[in-house]
C-alpha cells in the first residue's frame, strides 16, 4: 500500500467507517487495498478507488454492519456525503474521491 494512502485512510475511517459503526455495531471490511493485478482477477472497474495512488488519492472499502441492511448503510452514508457509493445485495462501498458517484 504506498504510504500516501495513510491519510486519505485516516480520513475514510474517521468521516465514514467510524459513524456507521457508531450507527450499525462493528463494520467488517470485505476489500480495501487492492493491487491492480487482483482488482483485475476480481472484476474491479478499471479505475477502482481500491488501487490507491494509482487513479488519484481516494480510497475505498467494500464493507457490511453487523445490524442494519445495505439499503440503510447506504443512505446513512450517502447523508455524510461519501465521493463515491456503491450498493450491493450484501455490501456498500465508500470511497472519498472528490466526484460524486452513485451506484
């Protein structure tokens, strides 16, 4: 992971990981970092915010709560303005890139 990723990493936790598990109990990351050789094995967008450093400063987590559902992990992250949000049937994603992305 270069070490440029720490503060954007920091801010991540702090802005968005930190609330929800305040919100939903303990918050279990599925992906964080990843090398641009597994984002491709595991079908990452070509510019993933999980391949830190290498499209810009954001970064990501693909995470899930121990209460709550997707649907209200994300709307509570979507209200703290996350970058970059994604929904899946089992997880969300947030990233802190500067645009703003819904999926």
């Amino acid at each position: 992971m270069p070490s440029e990723a720490i503060g954007p990493l920091r801010a991540l936790c702090v802005r968005y990981l930190e609330p929800l598990r305040e919100e939903f109990g303990p918050v279990h990351v599925n992906s964080g970092h990843r090398s641009l050789e597994w984002n491709r094995k595991v079908g990452g967008a070509p510019a993933s915010q999980h391949v830190y450093g290498r499209f810009g400063y954001g970064v990501a987590a693909d995470v899930r709560c121990q209460r709550g559902t997707p649907t209200a992990w994300y709307r509570f992250l979507d209200r703290r303005d996350a970058g970059g949000l994604g929904l899946y049937d089992a997880w969300v994603h947030v990233d802190n890139r500067v645009q703003r992305a819904r999926w």
